[in-house]
C-alpha cells in the first residue's frame, strides 16, 4: 500500500508471510515490513494513515495476526504489543517484536518461535 501527494509516492507499508513454530505445529502469520515515509513528511500523520488503512484492510480479509520488529514507543498506538505476552518470541525477546491480534483470540491457541520468510533471512 502506498501514500501519494501530488501523484508522487511519499510512504508506503509492505507485509509478507512469516510463521510461528511449535514444538508440535506451524502457524501462519503476517509481518509488517517496511513502514516507510518520506523524511519530510513524517511526524505529519502518513504512517499513522498508511497504518490503519492497512489494518482496515486486513481485519476485513484475514483473521491472523501480524508480528513486526519496530519501535516499541510508536507502534503500540495501534494495538501492538511485546509478542512474548501471547507466547511468541523471536531472539531475545527485545520489546521491539511486536504482535497484533486481527481479531480477539486469534493467538489463544498459538506459541513458539517466530521465522520470518526465507528472503529476510540474511538481516537476522
């Protein structure tokens, strides 16, 4: 999804497939990766907007949750918090990996390490 101003592109939020591994199961999930706007534009309200569009979107389609890495001051505005509450956990378990229910529930049944796709691979 993109932002636009002027027929030019100013911000966009990108989401790919990641999945959260049990000893026993594999759940799929969604991370959100990139947030990005334009350095002259932030603090203006376009990631705000970019975001809750996105989460517009996906709460009308899917049913999951979505998991990021991203700064633990700004993303829980949106609902997002440690993953470690719902039992997810990714590394050390930093505050900046986040979890967001799409739907109330929807991480009751689920646990384990969090795996980002194969393409992300080489930033971890």
């Amino acid at each position: 999804m993109v932002a636009e101003q002027g027929g030019e592109i100013v911000g966009h939020i990108a989401f790919s497939p990641m999945t959260i591994d049990s000893e026993t199961d594999t759940f799929a999930a969604i991370c959100l990766a990139p947030l990005a706007v334009s350095s002259s534009l932030q603090k203006q309200g376009v990631g705000s907007a970019l975001m809750n569009a996105a989460l517009d979107d996906l709460r009308a389609t899917v049913d999951g949750a979505i998991f990021l890495l991203g700064h633990p001051s700004y993303y829980p505005r949106f609902g997002f918090r440690p993953a470690r509450d719902f039992d997810v956990h990714y590394q050390d378990d930093r505050d900046a990996f986040m979890a967001l229910e799409l739907r109330h529930g929807a991480l009751d049944h689920v646990s384990g390490t969090a795996h980002f796709a194969p393409e992300f691979a080489s930033f971890e």
